[in-house]
C-alpha cells in the first residue's frame, strides 16, 4: 500500500513539487508557530504536525556545516520525534508539560507516538548533561532548525554509540531443494574466497528475466553466479551489464535538497539462465502483494514504525519496522552518503538484521505469514526494499547491541533499472509431472476420441480441460491471461496446494510405487501381481504394502483413483449431468498423465532412497526438460499418437488395469534407472539439455500412450453411461463457474487412502463405516 500523507503535509508537498517541475515561483510559506516565543507557548507537535518530509530534508541541509563540525555527532534522519518510553507523554498527549527533558534518548528506550511530531533526527556519541551546556556551548545540538522563509523545524537528538566489532558473519546458510527463488542464497568466487548473498526477488524487462540482489554480491558484468541445489553447485546466471552504485540524491529524489548527499542504491542484476529452475515467490514469504510505489509525491513519514519483514540467507526470517528515512551515515571527502530507509528490530524482538549474507534481501511492508495463513491477494505483503548493508548501535554503557539494516526503496531501483518486479512465475511450483505435461496429455486427447457426439463435445471444452496447442507453446502467458484453473492441472493446483480446497488425503492418487518387491508375495512386485483385471483388489494392494512397512499415506492407488473417475463418469452421465461428466473427465486426465510418467510407478521417484544419488531428478526430468522444450514436446506428441489405436474399455475395474497396464509399458520403455543416470552423468548447466537428447524421444512416446488411454477411458465412461441419450442442447460449453464450484467442493470426486477401498465387483466403493 503506498504510504499516505494526510499526517504530514505531503498533500503541500505534492503541490509545490508540481509548481516547481512547471517553473513557476512558490511563495515561501510561515509553519504555525514559525518564532520562538509562539513556540514555548505550545505543545511542539502543534507547531510541528504540518512539517513534510521536504521541509525536513529542506533544514537538514540547510544545517548541515553546522551539524558535521559537532564532534558527537555520527548520522542524521527524518522521522517522527521519539518520546521516551517511560515519560508521562508517551502515552498521554496532554502531558507534555511533564516530559523529562533531560533523560538520555536512545533508539531502545523511546517509542513513535500517534502524536509523535516531525523531526530531524540527529545521532550522537556523546549526551551533555544540563550542568555541562555551559561549559560544551559549541557541542550542543540545535533543538530548532530555523529556515530563511521562516519554517522552523525541530530536532530529536538519539544517543548511540557505533559497534566497534566487525558485522557477524552467517550462521547457517538454507539452500533450495528444488525452485530457486528469492529469500536463498548466492554466490560468487572472487579472488579465492566464496561471497554470499541474498537473492531478492525476479524481476523483468519486458523481455529478459533477472534476479535482483546486491550490487557487491553480482560485481564485474559477466561474473557467474551459483548457488547449491540438493548440496550440487547450480549456475543461475550473468552478471548484467545494468547496476546502481550511488546517485545524486536530487537525482534519486527530484526535487527535494541534497546538497552533496548521494543516495546509495547498490543494486544488480543476474541474467537468469533457465526461467523453469525459477518461481517468484520468496522463502519464507511466499507469495507477495504489489509493489509499495514511494517516490516525492507519496512517501511521507507515515512509513516510519510500520512492520516490514525479510528473508535474508543469513538471518533467516527478519521482522523489523522502518525506525527513520533517509539515514546520513557516513561522510567521506565532503560528500555524504545516505540509506533510503533505517529499519530496525520491533519492540521486544531482537534480530540479527546487519548479518553478512543478508545484502540484497528484499523487505516487504507488513507482516510474515504465520503458519495456516490463507490471508487475501489484497493483504499480502509488498515489496518496500533492497537491503544492501547494516550497522549496529550500542545503547550507553555497551549493555545492549541492536542491529539495524540499510536500505534502498525498490520503487527507486525499479525505476533507475527500468524492470518490473514478476510476482506469478512458478508459484507454488511443485514436484509433479510439469504443467505442460499435463495439459499436453490433456489436449491431445481430445482430437483423438472416435465417438463423435463425444468428440464436439469435448472439443467445444477443450479450453475447460486444457489449452489449445497454440497456448501450450507459450503457456505460461495462456495461464496469465486465465482466471479459471483448467481440470488437467486441478489435482496439483487445487487439490494438493492451495489453501481451504487443499485435500489432505490427495497424496497417494497421483501415484504408486509398482516396482518394491514382497518377501511375502515370492519377491513379486505389484506390477507382477497385478497380471488380470481380478488382481486389481484394494485389500490385496493393502496387504502388499503392509508386508513391506509402508504407512497409509504412502500406499500409492493410482489406478484405483482412475477406476474412481470412471464410476464417477459414468454415474454422472446416468443422471444427465454433463458439468459433473466433464469435471470427472478433465482432472482424469492428470493421473492418465502421472500414469505415463515412469518416475511416478517407482521407488526410485526423486533418486536412490537409500544412497541420495540422483536427488533432484523428478523436477528435472518432468518440469524443467519438459517445460524448456515445448515446442519439440507438443510436435513429437501429436506425431507419435499417429501409431496409437482406441483401446475399447467398458467398466472401471478395466481401466484401472489398463492404467496399470500403461504404468508398466512406460517403466519398460523409461526404466527409472535410465532416468537417474541420465541425470547424474550430466551435472552442471547442460545438464536439462543432456536430459532431453537422452530421453525426450521415449518420453514423448509414454505421453502419446497416456493420451491414448484416456481418450479411451472417456469414451468408454461415455458409452457406457448412455452419452448417445445426452439432449444436443446439453453438448455445448459448459459453464467454467459451475466446473470451479464442483472441483471446489470437497464432496466432488472425494481423495481417498487406499484403505477406505474396497470393490464390490466392478464397482469401487468406500468401505462401510469410512
């Protein structure tokens, strides 16, 4: 949310610049209570309350000479006037009068108040007792600032003392297991040492997309970057050519004063390597609102006490609130250096914000989720600012240390880079056969169905079940553009990742690890046991697995979620409900395509359990090759489905065993095996690449199979429904409100573990009393 500024002047403010950018002349103007005496007979914040974060900069400036030859003093801000925790007046608006003058304000002891006026804050080593003013005159700072056109601003003064002791180093470092994104972290080699980083978030130039952290972790153009993925180096890219150092504050700021002052950015690009290994949302944020757009029109000192957090690869989770802006903290040759945002620890919560490893992090206005969020998109926090340093403060004595980050607002850096910050790539990305898969499978389906009452059926929905294969060739623009979630992918997006509709027992439908072997079935496997449609039996695959100790939320039913989907069909039909034939029909089409994916049917489904070896394999091979491929996957398909035939199918217990019977051809065609090594003999950046030229050929064929057969499990749950009886007015596009309101509910097609089975001939049935 952008920050207001009906508590600041910033509505005068918009008015001046706006007169200034046209050239005409502004009248100076007199604050209320612009002299002395008319001061001392008030409370501050009356005089005060209509100061902008201009008139602030504005006197800052004007006393800069004299406040840089105080020998105590180490930095200056703007922000609201801090109020000592314990004065009467921290509470009580009216009680200023009573206020202890003289007690030492320091960052730990002081609080903003609603009435908090506006205020240059000025921070020093040093506080002078009352019975010193005398002796230390020229020490002492100005607790007015007064301006040629009579603006008299006030001063706050902070004592803090800079930590002596070199910023800590990280503790522990959290890499990716899979997706990479913002939040983990990055590293360069330079010089022979490793440099660590925070990976902020993706963002875009319309054409290119990059990763946004600091400048001193991206460095020289053309440096690589990496980071580790299950403990293996992965590249995520170049150093661009585009980076922000350091700007002339007016120019950073249009507008407003800065004499000498330089607005320290420090932000730089990586040019992604492969968007597919990417999702924009942040560890430990997730997804994220739009972003916070503060410029001189709208930032205002509203900002100041407001909650922000972070992710750094150091810290962790950072919970902070924005403590001052535009923080003066160093001067070097005549020139000073400014952060945009000073933002520091909550009250009562400590945080180790000035870690190395945290530069680059990106802060976001308002608060963490708190595990079982399911907060509104409107909500979500909102990327505020890139952290690029920090700096810890003692309290007097060295009895507390409290760290605080440095930071540039991101609406500048987007501004001065000229990108966009992308906040819907990959979200939630899971390891599942890729969306493309699916939707591949799905539409290639449709064209291939025999019936032909079915076939314009189905054509005419073809954008309920999928994608055109126009759309499959650029379908992370297709799903941009589409509010409603297509049923090929229902299983994965709705059903197993988001929110209130998340189903805690869909696990197991997606797949079934055929290939462990029974000491009490002879060695057998499933797949060997499974050799007739009367072998596909709940109790015995329950049997199977409790005879090698796998659990219930691990007991695989694929073929049985099949079987299920076919007796849901064809009930549905029997009752003239063509919204229910097709919501059944399309989410169908996800575990035909998990069917057909070896990895899936094995063990072996991410790498050797028992070594680690190939680790990482699953998302490769199904997400990342499939999805950089595109256009050979959707052509090889439709090629390879010219040598495929309708397999006639007439109740659910045969297509479950024709599942099985897909399961087993594509473990032959792919062995698990010749996935895995695939993948660990080609590790690196062409390692996606390899994969392809090793197994995209084969792995094109297993999803024409797949989409043969769930052609003929819709036509055969068609036929045998009575899909001839279906009225012509009913056989058109059925309404995406309605199919969203069934895959919603709960009740629809409901997951199921394999012990809540039983068959009743060729009927699947929930076990009585489940």
């Amino acid at each position: 949310m952008k920050a207001s500024g009906s508590g600041s002047g910033t509505g005068v403010n918009r008015v001046r610049n706006a007169a200034r950018r046209k050239g005409r002349s502004v009248a100076p103007r007199r604050k209320a209570g612009g002299d002395a005496s008319s001061l001392r007979s008030r409370r501050p914040e009356d005089g005060f309350s209509s100061l902008s974060v201009e008139d602030l900069l504005d006197a800052r400036d004007a006393y800069h000479v004299h406040l840089s030859h105080l020998q105590n003093v180490i930095a200056t801000a703007v922000g609201p006037y801090r109020i000592v925790g314990t004065d009467p007046d921290a509470r009580d608006a009216r009680r200023v009068a009573a206020r202890g003058r003289t007690r030492r304000r320091t960052l730990q002891n002081t609080i903003v108040a609603p009435w908090s006026w506006p205020s240059v804050l000025v921070f020093v080593d040093g506080w002078l007792d009352p019975k010193d003013f005398a002796r230390c005159a020229d020490e002492i700072v100005p607790p007015r600032l007064y301006l040629p056109d009579g603006r008299v601003v006030p001063t706050c003064v902070i004592y803090a003392e800079r930590h002596p002791k070199p910023v800590a180093p990280p503790r522990r470092l959290l890499f990716p297991a899979s997706a990479i994104g913002g939040g983990y972290p990055v590293l360069a080699e330079v010089q022979g040492t490793t440099h660590v980083g925070t990976l902020g978030c993706l963002v875009s130039d319309g054409d290119a997309l990059f990763a946004l952290t600091d400048r001193h972790v991206t460095g020289e153009v053309g440096r690589e970057l990496y980071t580790l993925v299950q403990g293996e180096r992965e590249p995520l890219g170049r150093t661009d050519a585009r980076s922000l150092r350091k700007l002339p504050f007016a120019e950073a700021y249009p507008g407003w004063t800065g004499t000498n002052s330089h607005a320290n950015l420090d932000a730089g690009l990586i040019r992604v390597d492969d968007s597919t290994r990417w999702t924009s949302q942040v560890y430990g944020i997730g997804e994220f609102g739009e972003l916070a757009d503060l410029s001189t029109d709208t930032l205002s000192l509203d900002l100041v006490g407001r909650p922000v957090c972070a992710y750094g690869a150091a810290s962790g989770l950072m919970e902070g609130e924005v403590q001052a802006l535009f923080y003066r903290y160093r001067t070097v040759g005549g020139a000073d250096y400014v952060a945009d945002l000073l933002i520091g620890p909550r009250a009562g919560r400590p945080a180790a914000l000035a870690r190395h490893g945290n530069s680059g992090a990106v802060w976001f206005l308002g608060e963490p989720p708190k595990p079982g969020d399911d907060r509104p998109r409107s909500s979500l926090p909102r990327p505020l600012a890139l952290h690029w340093g920090g700096q810890t403060l003692v309290e007097p004595g060295g009895a507390v240390e409290t760290e605080f980050a440095l930071a540039t607002l991101l609406s500048t850096v987007c501004r001065e880079l000229d990108v966009d910050v992308v906040r819907d790539l990959n979200l939630g990305l899971p390891e599942t056969w890729g969306k493309l898969g699916h939707y591949t499978i799905g539409a290639a389906a449709v064209p291939f169905v025999t019936n032909k009452r079915l076939a314009a059926f189905l054509d005419k929905n073809l954008d309920r079940i999928s994608f055109s294969a126009h759309d499959l060739l650029d379908l992370d623009t297709a799903l941009k553009r589409r509010k409603f979630v297509a049923l090929a992918d229902v299983p994965d997006i709705i059903w197993k990742e988001r929110g209130p509709r998340k189903r805690g027992r869909e696990g197991p439908n997606h797949f079934a690890d055929m290939d462990e072997e029974s000491a009490r079935f002879g060695g057998k496997t499933l797949l060997e046991l499974c050799s007739s449609p009367a072998r596909l039996e709940p109790a015995l695959w329950k049997d199977f697995y409790d005879s090698i100790n796998v659990k219930g939320r691990n007991q695989g039913l694929l073929p049985f979620r099949v079987w299920q989907l076919y007796d849901a069909m064809v009930e549905a039909l029997g009752r003239g409900d063509v919204t229910a034939w097709l919501c059944a029909a399309g989410v169908l089409a996800h575990y035909i395509a998990d069917a057909c994916q070896p990895l899936h049917v094995s063990r072996l489904h991410d790498g050797h359990p028992d070594t680690g070896e190939g680790e990482g394999v699953h998302s490769a091979y199904e997400t990342k090759m499939i999805d950089r491929f595109a256009t050979d996957v959707v052509a090889k398909v439709d090629q390879a489905l010219k040598a495929e035939r309708i397999t006639p199918i007439s109740s659910g217990r045969e297509a479950g065993f024709e599942t099985v019977k897909l399961m087993k051809r594509s473990t032959r065609a792919l062995p698990p095996e010749t996935i895995i090594k695939a993948f660990t003999d080609n590790p690196g950046r062409g390692r996606i690449a390899a994969l392809w030229d090793a197994l995209g050929e084969a792995t094109c064929e297993r999803m024409a199979d797949g989409a043969a057969l769930l052609a003929s499990i819709w036509q055969g749950a068609w036929v045998e429904g009575g899909g001839a009886r279906v009225p012509a007015a009913k056989l058109k596009p059925v309404s995406t409100r309605a199919l969203a309101r069934l895959y919603e509910n709960p009740d629809f097609a409901p997951s199921l573990f394999l012990e809540m089975l039983e068959a009743q001939g060729d009927r699947l049935v929930v076990q009585a009393g489940r």
